[in-house]
C-alpha cells in the first residue's frame, strides 16, 4: 500500500505522466512486492510560477512523494529510491539531479481505509520486505 504524489512542471509532467506512472508502480511492485492492482498516484502538475526549485534544476525537476505503512527495511527503501532514479533516468532521461523521491511512513493504526484503520485491515501482501 501505498499513496503516491507527483510534483513537477505541468508542460514537463503531463505529458510524462502516464510513463512515470507506469515506472513508479512497476518499481514499487518489484522491490516492495505490492500487488499490481494496489496503485494509487495523484499528480499535481503546477505552473511554472508556482513552484520553486534549487539552481541547477531544470524544468524536468519532479518530486515523488511515496506515503507507506511502516516495516519496509533499509535495504528495501533504498533499492526502491535508486531503482526509480535509475528508470525514470533510463526510460524518461529525467536525470537524478532533477529527481527528488521521500517516503513518509507511518504506522498502520494512522491510516483509514475501507472504513477500518490499516492496523485492522488482513492485507494479502507483506509489509515486512
């Protein structure tokens, strides 16, 4: 499970939107072993006067915000990061310096979904990869 925001210039984003979807879920399936049909992606594509980046950005510059239940390890969170900056560079040559990826996790008991909290929901996946 995962809940998933992407930031970027709207001219660049949208028309990338549908691939970076694709490549963000294909990533998140291989290294945190979520089922393929748990995607869940917002995209916020924003003018370009309203959203402030670093010098040495270009307009390609995206962030991907992936919020998670808690228990993934260490290992797993950074296979993930250096898999997306890999493939979105690869596929969508979005280089890494324009790429910015943090996960927010939060223990189960915080989320609600389906009317229950995430700590009482039976998940047919692992969280613990």
């Amino acid at each position: 499970m995962g809940q998933i925001k992407i930031y970027g210039v709207k001219e660049y984003l949208n028309p990338i939107k549908e691939a970076l979807s694709a490549i963000i879920h294909d990533c998140m399936v291989k290294v945190l072993k979520v089922p393929q049909d748990k995607k869940f992606h917002r995209f916020f594509p924003m003018d370009k006067e309203n959203f402030y980046f670093p010098e040495g950005r270009t307009d390609a510059y995206t962030i991907i915000e992936i919020s998670m239940f808690e228990g993934r390890s260490v290992d797993a969170k950074k296979k993930l990061i250096k898999l997306l900056f890999e493939r979105i560079d690869h596929e969508l040559n979005i280089s890494p310096q324009d790429i910015e990826v943090t996960l927010f996790e939060t223990p189960k008991h915080n989320w609600g979904i389906r009317g229950l909290t995430g700590d009482e929901l039976i998940l047919d996946y692992k969280i613990h990869v």
